[in-house]
C-alpha cells in the first residue's frame, strides 16, 4: 500500500471527517455474485481537523503520516494474515530542514535495526542528504540529483524559470525524462527505447484554473501527431474527451454525465460503457457506488463515515 491508494476515493468529500473506510466488492469468478475484495478493496482513512490525513489502515499495513501530501511517514506498521504486528518501522525529521535523520525498524523476532540518515554540508549553498540507500544532493535548497549508492539509478532535476525536469538514468542510460510546471503539473514526458534514444513525447496543456485541455503525443510509429482534447462543463467536470489529429480531425471518445452532488453517473465511449449509482448520507457524502454495465452491477463500493462532532 503506497500513501496514494484510493486517493481518487478521496474526491468532492464534504463536511469535517474524521475517519472514512471503503470496501470494495466485484463479480466473482462465474461473474454470478458480487464477492468481497478482501486482498486489497479495504482501507481507512483517517483525518485530523484541519481535514488533512494523519493516518491510512490497509488489511495488512498501517501508515501514520509525518506529512501525507509529501509521503513523509512517521510510522509504517506490517501485520500477518492473524493481525499480528510482524514489522515496524519509525521516522524522526528535522523540524527545519524536513529531512529524516533517523528510522528504526523493528521485527517481532526481537531485532532492530537504526538507520541515521546524515546531512553533509558540502559548502554554504550545497549540501549531501545521505539515506541508507541513496543520497540526494540540495544545491541553494533544490534538489538536483538523487542516486542509489551502488551507481545503477540516478535521477536528475534541471531547473529553468518556474518549471523542473526530471530525468531518470539507469547505469548511464537515461529512461524517461518528465518537465513540470509551477504547479508541479506534468507538462512534458520524453519517451526512450532501451538504448536511451529518444522516440517521441507527450505535450500536455492546462487552461487558467490548471485543469487539463489538451494532450499532443509525437511518436516515430505515429504519422501524425495524436491529440486528446478535454472539455468542461460550468463547474469545471469533464465532460467529452475528443481523439484525433490535425490531419483526419477528432471525434468524441468518451462523454461523461453528473449527479447533482458533482459525481459521475454516467460514462460513454468506445471501449467501455458505464453507469454509476450512489447512495448519500446527511452531509452529502456518498457511502454506496454500484457500477453497472449492461443492465447489471459489476462494482460496488461502500463507505462508513465518521465526522467531527
């Protein structure tokens, strides 16, 4: 479980919540019952009163967060089939840097382990975070490279204006290369063969309010450029995704409608047809989606709600 399962769950929520848990059930194998996904469709999130997550509980693991918009943790917990607590780990940061400068892991066989991330000042504008298996390098406060020890993986961060680049290199070879805006949207991905030579790359553009209109792919198997064009409604949802090129035109890919609460209800397009049905609370939140094709639930999601009092 990463710090960014369900997030997409974690939309349009309303009111102070304080703890929220999702189950997820689908069509079993003979695709005659919805069974429950116990293997990865249950977690919980917790919630401070400022609405920022604190804590995420999966089957087997639990995540308390230093930070959770940056992935920083203060303690990961791992338990076995029978709730037994088998590992943890502890983070401790630098309260003005924000960098760990320790971590303890310890196993239920008794053993323990403490890794002391170092911070090496290089000289007054540069500086060496050392972890146990890779250092990143800080200069005038940047990030401008992070590489394993053993040499194999190295990323690099180029900054020009109010955008970054990073470049991802494996022994040498570079991999993939993502630009950023100030707003840390992708703007631009290159695209490699296993030489590291470049064979095309995605465009994307975002309108005033940073939502995504339009993205232009380049490939050397492409014989024109393919566009996917966005459109939104007054209340900024999607609505139509468009697919073409400059040459032949775009044609509607998908369209998508909206209950009254800003959640998908309907989605139409080429490969796949769906509707969604909800249930809502009295804050407005929902704590039950079926996802239905062809006249029959396929998915199913439910939701227990806590608030603030």
């Amino acid at each position: 479980m990463s710090n960014n399962s369900g997030l997409i769950k974690l939309n349009n929520l309303k009111g102070a919540i304080k703890q929220m848990s999702h189950k997820d059930y689908c069509l079993n194998e003979d695709e005659s019952a919805l069974v429950y996904m116990d293997d990865s469709g249950t977690y919980t999130f917790f919630f401070n009163e400022e609405c920022e997550i604190i804590k995420e509980a999966g089957r087997t693991s639990v995540i308390t967060y230093y930070n959770f918009s940056e992935g920083k943790i203060l303690r990961w917990e791992w338990y076995d089939e029978g709730n037994n607590l088998i590992q943890y780990e502890t983070y401790e940061y630098d309260n003005i840097s924000g960098f760990a400068i320790n971590y303890y892991i310890k196993r239920s066989d008794g053993s323990e382990k403490r890794i002391q991330p170092m911070i090496e000042k290089i000289n007054e504008n540069t500086f060496m975070h050392h972890y146990e298996y890779y250092d990143d390098l800080y200069v005038n406060d940047k990030l401008v490279e992070r590489r394993n020890h053993d040499n194999i993986m190295r990323i690099k961060y180029e900054y020009v204006g109010s955008s970054h680049t990073e470049k991802r290199y494996i022994r040498g070879v570079i991999q993939s290369s993502y630009t950023f805006n100030e707003f840390d949207f992708l703007i631009k991905q290159m695209f490699y063969d296993e030489k590291g030579v470049n064979i095309g790359n995605e465009i994307l553009k975002y309108d005033v309010d940073n939502k995504l209109i339009e993205t232009i792919t380049n490939k050397k198997e492409y014989k024109f450029p393919i566009h996917e064009v966005y459109v939104y409604d007054v209340n900024n949802l999607l609505i139509e995704k468009q697919f073409g090129s400059s040459e032949y035109g775009l044609e509607t890919a998908n369209k998508y409608e909206y209950d009254s609460q800003k959640n998908l209800i309907y989605k139409s397009g080429d490969w796949e047809n769906a509707r969604f049905q909800y249930t809502y609370d009295d804050c407005g939140n929902w704590i039950e989606m079926m996802t239905i094709k062809d006249s029959r639930v396929v998915f199913k999601t439910t939701r227990e709600i806590e608030y603030f009092k």
